[in-house]
C-alpha cells in the first residue's frame, strides 16, 4: 500500500477530529521531503511552522503545504431530475470540481428484454483521479 494512499485517510480522519470537542487543537505534521531534517519539536525548522497554529503541514519539495478536504458545491444553480439509475463523472476531464450526477443508460433498462442481465445497487464507491 503506498504511503500517499494511507495520507489520504489522514485528511479526512483530522477533517472528523476537528469537529469533536477540543478538536481545533489537533494538528499533524505529513513529511514528503527526503531531504527534510529529522522530526523533532526542538528543531526550530519544524517548531517555527507549527508555531502558524494549522492543521494540515505538509513538507514538500522544501516547501510547506497543506492538503485539504472540501465538500464539493451543492450544484443548487443546476436542476435535478430523480432518476433510477446514474453514473457520476466529471464534466472537465481532471477537474473534480465539475463533478456532477449524470443519468444512465440503464433508466430504460426492462427486465423482461434483458433476461440475462443481473442488475445491482451500488451504495458506496470509491474516487479517485485515474
């Protein structure tokens, strides 16, 4: 399992964290620099940047960053229509912002024309950029 898949967990493990109660004190430290000094609180390099009172501190390239957690836009400014079957996409290639609900091809789907077909229901499923 690569270490950038478990990182992913982390934003939204501390997105959680930080909704409980004393949860604005958490913070975590994510080192993607080989060439970053060892983690240590008394290295002024890293108490200077916690010090800032962030959440997400994520040393890169020789340079700090953070990673986050959005919710998406609610699309109010779009019309939805209720439909059985659909697929999620986007509507700009990479973009995930134009994530958007789209309605299938399997709304016309008739059991008694599609006798060998089984259909099922998916209730989660994973995203990700690929």
């Amino acid at each position: 399992m690569s270490r950038d898949f478990l990182f992913l967990g982390l934003v939204g493990l501390m997105t959680c964290i930080r909704r409980e109660a004393g949860g604005a004190n958490a913070r975590y430290v994510f080192i993607q620099d080989k060439n970053a000094p060892k983690f240590d609180l008394s290295v002024r390099f890293y108490a200077e940047q916690l010090d800032k009172g962030l959440m997400s501190n994520v040393l890169k390239g020789g340079q700090w960053g953070s990673y986050r957690h959005l919710p998406l836009d609610q699309q109010n400014n779009v019309s939805s229509l209720q439909v059985e079957h659909a697929y999620v996409n986007t509507l700009t290639r990479g973009d995930l912002s134009s994530l958007r609900w789209i309605e299938g091809p399997l709304s016309y789907y008739r059991p008694d024309n599609s006798s060998n077909m089984k259909l099922c229901s998916v209730y989660y499923a994973p995203l990700n950029f690929r």
